[in-house]
C-alpha cells in the first residue's frame, strides 16, 4: 500500500483514465528513485499536508456547482457518509503540477526516515 493510483481526492473522474494513472505513475517512479538517491527508507504524509490537501481540492470544487448536487461526486450515494469533494477538480496539469512540488521540495509535508 505504499502508493494508490486512480483514487480519492485525484483527478480521477474529471480526467481520461489512462492520462491520470500515467502522471501518477511516473510521480511514483521519480519519487521512488528519490526515496533511494537519498537513502529514505519510509515516507508518509503528515497529517497536515492531508488536511491542506483535502482544503485544496475543497477550494476548487467550491468554484464549481458540484457542491449543491446530490451525487457521487460529492459522496452523496453512500448514507450517512459526510458529503464533500471525492475528485480534484483543478484539472491534470495543476494537479501534476501541485505532486512535482512535493519532489523538488523534498517531499515537503511527508514524515521521512
């Protein structure tokens, strides 16, 4: 479990498929040679980089009328479950933009040891 493509709080449905697993894949492969260029045995996200995160792709959809629909999109097809944004919405290249940060800023936001 150390990397998920295609999941929650991606681009996942906002984009073609193939594009998205593609530039997630290829940040999986440069984050892992990082990892062993500089001798990084663990990474994990801090707990605030997960809330900026989910603020960031809350932001974006905020813009959007996703926020006032009843769908999957927002959650809505699960009871009970609290609605907010499961996609990023800001499009694929902010979005490999904001994950290519995290590797020029040595992976600025991760717990490394």
């Amino acid at each position: 479990n150390m990397f998920f493509l295609y999941g929650a709080q991606g681009p996942t449905a906002f984009s073609n498929g193939p594009s998205c697993v593609e530039c997630q894949g290829d940040w999986i492969v440069d984050a892992i040679a990082k990892l062993r260029k500089d001798d990084i045995n663990y990474l994990e996200a801090t707990k605030e980089a997960e809330e900026e995160w989910r603020r960031k792709v809350t932001e974006i959809s905020d813009k959007t009328l996703f926020p006032g629909t009843s769908s999957w999109y927002m959650g809505a097809n699960v009871p009970g479950k609290p609605r907010e944004q499961l996609n990023y919405a800001g499009g694929l290249p902010l979005y490999e933009k904001e994950c290519r940060e995290q590797l020029s800023n040595n992976f600025a936001g991760f717990i490394k040891a």
